[in-house]
C-alpha cells in the first residue's frame, strides 16, 4: 500500500538508505547504552544477565 501511494523512486531511496539508517539506529541504541544507566539496560541481555549479580 505504501509502496503504491509513493511511488518507485521512493522505494528504490528507500532500499539504498534502509542499511545506513539500521547503523544510525544501532550507534544511537549504543550511545542510549552509553548514556544511562548500563547495568540497568544490560539486566535485559540474557547472557550479560548474570554477570552483574549482587552477593547478598
């Protein structure tokens, strides 16, 4: 549907800047990352997870 109401020249930008905005979206996951509390962001990591277990 959306391809139909843009047309092709839309779509062929599109095909060409889907891989350079998927990097700007993983470098901006990396700087949210960078930027807040990590350990908090990485409790959600299954493999990461139990690397930050507090003794208690």
């Amino acid at each position: 549907m959306l391809n139909k109401s843009l047309g092709p020249c839309y779509n062929e930008l599109m095909k060409y800047w889907l891989p350079t905005a998927g990097t700007w979206g993983a470098v901006g996951g990396v700087g949210l990352v960078w930027a807040t509390d990590w350990h908090l962001i990485l409790d959600w990591v299954p493999y990461i997870n139990g690397k930050f277990k507090k003794d208690k």
